[in-house]
C-alpha cells in the first residue's frame, strides 16, 4: 500500500479539461474517499490543449456532476507537462486522439504508464469518452455513465497494484 507521504498518482487527460476529465477527476476523487484506498491515491486532470487553462469546468459538467452528487469547484484547467510522465503512475486518455498527442509527449524512460481509461472495464466494450462539447446535455449525462463505470474498474485495478 502506497504511504501518506508517496501516493499512488493518477492523471487524467482530454482535450480541454473543462468537460471529461474533470468529471473524471471528481468522480475518482469521491469513490476513493469511501473505499479501502481513501488517503491512498492523488488524482488530478490536465487537458492537451491550452484554451481553456485557469479556467473552471464547463459549467455544463459541473451541473450534471453535480446532480449526482459530484463537485468539481475546486477544480482548475491545465494543460498536460512532460514532467506528468514522471511524476504520475498512470496516466489515462479519454479517446484516442488524446493518446496520440501524449504518445508524442511522453519522453523515453517514463514512470507512467499510459492507457485509454474506458478499457479499464472491459464489460464497456468501449474505447472512448465521446468528447461533449459541442452537444447537448445528454452528453454529459453519457460521459458521467462512462466514467462512473470505469472508475469503478480503475479502482479494482489500483487495488491489485498496490
Ligand atoms: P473536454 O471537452 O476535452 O472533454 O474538456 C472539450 C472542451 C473544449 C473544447 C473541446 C473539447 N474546445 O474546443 O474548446
């Protein structure tokens, strides 16, 4: 088990990180605190993109989160570092476009290991987050499906790791 002074890190990553990875971030962020790993494990999102740094999470997100009971306020936009790559035990890209640009990022002898996040729960037979954006609400209620299910994976993972 990781100690209180070296956490086991996991990084999130979209492209903008105001709508998919943030509510990654919350949702990993909640069901930790009330399971076997709480005080265990760092989570933190970044986008590839720089639009939208410093910025809170679309506020779309931040409402459907909400209403399930996720809170995402103290949450702030950044874009991914080289140094994620060294400091984070994984690394997780929320489509594939996402992986490509960290692919290119990611410097040799990385610490982290870097994947797709929804193949984590194989009963999803889905590879990627659909980006909500440009859509309408539904998305977001999707994209919450999605990560709920898959964090709930990541989890069981993390567990088998440590
Ligand atoms: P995200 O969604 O990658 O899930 O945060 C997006 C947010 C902003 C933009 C695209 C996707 N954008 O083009 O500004």
């Amino acid at each position: 088990m990781a100690t209180e002074h070296a956490p086991y890190k996991v990084l999130f990553v979209c492209l903008g990180n105001i709508c998919r990875s943030p509510t990654a971030h919350a949702v990993l962020e909640r069901k930790l605190a009330s399971s076997p790993l709480a005080g265990h494990v760092h989570v933190d999102s970044a986008g590839t993109g720089d639009w939208h740094i410093g910025h809170a999470p679309d506020v779309r997100a931040a409402l459907a989160a909400r209403q399930r009971g996720y809170h995402m306020d103290h949450l702030r936009a950044r874009q991914v570092r080289v140094a994620d790559f060294r400091e984070f035990d994984w690394i997780l890209a929320m489509d594939h476009s996402n992986l490509a640009d960290l692919k290119k990022l990611q410097p040799e002898h990385a610490k982290a290991q870097l994947s797709l996040f929804l193949p984590l729960d194989r009963k999803l037979g889905l590879a990627e987050v659909p980006d909500p954006y440009y859509g309408g609400p539904e998305g977001f209620e999707t994209v919450l499906d999605l990560v709920e299910a898959a964090s709930d994976a990541l989890i069981r993972r993390i567990q088998e790791q440590l």
